[in-house]
C-alpha cells in the first residue's frame, strides 16, 4: 500500500447504500461519526424518497438509480430486505466491476447465491451489523467469499471497527449472529420499556423510569464486557441473602424469563435459515 496507510485509503473511497432503511441509516451516520469516511463519498439509494431528507441533512447523496450509485462507488452495501435482493442483484449485475467490493447486509441470503447472481469472480461478502451502529455501539460480523482479497477483509473490519464490536466468523455462524445481535437490540428494547413500565406503575415519572432502565442496562452490559467477569457472577454479586433482588429474580425465573430469551434467539435464528433454504 506504499506510503497510504488503510485509514487514509478508506477515507477516500465512495461507499454506495442500495437500499436507505434504518440500517443502512445506521451505518452511514456511524462511518461519519467516526469520521472513516467522507459524507459526499457516501450515496444511498432507494424507490422513494422517504429517508431522502435524513441523508441529505447528514451530507450524503441521494438516488433512486441503482446502477449509478453501484458506477460511482467502490464497496457496495447491499442493504435492502432479502426478498428484494435476487431482482437488485439482476439489475446492478452488468455494471458490477473488479473495482467493487460487494458487501451485503441482507439477513439469511447466502454467499454461493451472491455470487451466482453476480459476475464471475466478483468480491462479496456478508456482513451483520446491528443498528446501535448509529451511535457506535454496533455489534458486527462479516464473512468473506471465494474470491475476497486480504485488503478487503481489512477494509471492512476497519469500517465495521470504528461502529464498535466486529469479528470475523463463518457462513455456518451467521444465522445465529443474526438472532443473538442483529436483533438483539429489539430484545433490550423490550427490556427497558418494560423496566420503565415497572417503574412507572410503582410510581416514577415516565421520563425518568426509561432513563434508569436504558442507563442500568448500559452500566450492566459495560461491567461484563470491562471486568471480563462471568454475567452470573455479577448477578450474584448484585443479590445479598434475603434482599429485594433475588425476589425480583426468583419473579424473572417463575415467569420464564431466561427460557424466553433464548427461544427469541432460535426463533430469529431459524427465520435466518429458512430464508437462506429459499435463496437457494
């Protein structure tokens, strides 16, 4: 790479959003966040124009021509939902080149199907990234194909890197990344609101009820990840003998809390399967 380090070429490369939804929304906002990349260099497009003003206010370019966005970019987020995927890969397919570095976000579609779909050879990999993103606290994997470079393995880690968490993993993982942290921030969503709605009914005003809970769940979650203890032994850590918590906790574990978690990430994760069976 001579005397460009891997910040510095990113940070001149087009980046192309075909498909505007929240994640790719997500995405854009946390790469200029970051400062990784230019807000001019990053084009979504869409069929409507309803995310068009939101991107705009941030500096990005907005289209509704998929084969242009795709011409004028050099990595290529495939970020639309996957049943849409198969008639945009036909459409952008003619003007997909060497240059391009094809990275779909689209939960369940497969490799081997991308890259069918797309021109011999091209460079594609899938990526799961969460919407947390936005404020770069994202959790995210990626997975290269066949034909994926070891710059661009670098490239996307980097990008992905700077949204927050990001790891490399397999095709046979995805599924289950898909369920744990692509909708993993829905499932703690729920857990605040309905936190907030404990306190509201014991008497606390709203405002402050969604403060306290979307607070204690962040103060949690950076204990697990900065004392590297085991989530457990932080609960245990939190209910003396006798005391106020491990009532509440006995409440979770009658009511199915802990079961129910878990089957929200196989129930997600099967989703994922049984849309890649029909990629095929």
């Amino acid at each position: 790479m001579g005397d460009i380090t891997l910040k510095e070429k990113i940070y001149e490369m087009s980046l192309a959003f075909v498909g505007a939804g929240k994640m790719a929304q997500a995405m854009a906002k946390g790469f200029l966040a970051a400062g990784v990349v230019k807000a001019d260099h990053i084009t979504a497009t869409a069929p409507s124009c309803r995310s068009q003003p939101s991107l705009e206010d941030i500096g990005c370019q907005f289209t509704h021509n998929n084969k242009e966005a795709v011409e004028n970019s050099d990595i290529i987020f495939l970020s639309v939902k996957p049943h849409i995927l198969p008639g945009v890969l036909q459409e952008i397919a003619p003007v997909v080149t060497k240059r391009h570095l094809m990275v779909s976000v689209a939960a369940g579609v497969p490799l081997q199907f991308l890259e069918e779909k797309l021109p011999p050879k091209s460079r594609v990999m899938r990526v799961m990234p969460n919407t947390p993103c936005v404020v770069r606290q994202g959790a995210s994997v990626y997975v290269p194909g066949s034909h994926v470079e070891k710059e661009d393995s670098e490239i996307i880690k980097s990008l992905l890197s700077s949204l927050g968490y990001c790891s490399e993993s397999n095709e046979g993982m995805i599924s289950a990344v898909t369920g744990l942290a692509g909708s993993g921030p829905a499932y703690a969503f729920t857990a605040i609101d309905a936190l907030a709605d404990g306190g509201v009914k014991m008497g606390l005003p709203r405002e402050l009820s969604i403060k306290l809970a979307a607070q204690t769940l962040l103060g949690a979650s950076k204990m697990v990840l900065e004392t590297g203890k085991h989530p457990m032994q932080l609960k245990d850590d939190v209910c003396s003998p006798g005391g106020t918590t491990i009532y509440a906790i006995h409440k979770l574990e009658s009511g199915g809390f802990r079961n129910l978690l878990i089957d929200a990430v196989e129930g997600a994760c099967l989703r994922a399967d049984a849309i890649a069976k029909k990629s095929k």
